[in-house]
C-alpha cells in the first residue's frame, strides 16, 4: 500500500503503474497483478509471484528498471508498506 507524493494525480500513479506492468509480467515467476485505489488517494498493488524467492529476485531487478523507477519516483515513500505473503 501506498500514498502518492502531494501533487501527484489519480491519473499520474495510474499510468505510471500502467508503464511498469510489461516489465514486471517479463520477470521469472511473475503470476499476476492487481492495481487499486481508494477514494482516500491510496493504492494497492498486489504482485503475484510463482514463490518467494522469485518475488525477493524481482524486488532487486525492479531498481535497474527505468519505468519502475519513474513509477517509483511519484511514490511517498514515508506511506508504503510492503509485505511478502505465501498462500496457505
């Protein structure tokens, strides 16, 4: 979850998000992604990964990408809160 950085729009994050999907569904074990936002201007963004370890190798090539990057870049970083979750 996260907040964008004030001044950032709805729209901005959207096609921000929109940019970096191609480069995540490339990376080994990507399974799937779902993008959402409330009416409060938060995000969600749930990344499916075939395992955990696919999901930590991701968290590290996601920084050499520049649409990552960018996407990154409207993020307040002081809101996020990321997490790793295995299915039961």
């Amino acid at each position: 979850m996260f907040r964008g950085l004030a001044g950032v729009s709805r729209e901005q994050m959207l096609a921000a998000a929109k940019a970096v999907a191609p480069r995540l569904a490339a990376l080994p074990g990507y399974v799937s992604r779902q993008l959402g936002s409330a009416e409060d201007g938060s995000f969600v963004d749930i990344v499916r990964w075939r395992d955990l370890p696919s999901a930590h190798h991701a968290a590290q090539l996601v920084q050499s990408c520049p649409q990552c990057r960018e996407f990154f870049a409207l993020i307040d970083s002081a809101t996020v809160q990321m997490a790793h979750f295995e299915e039961d």
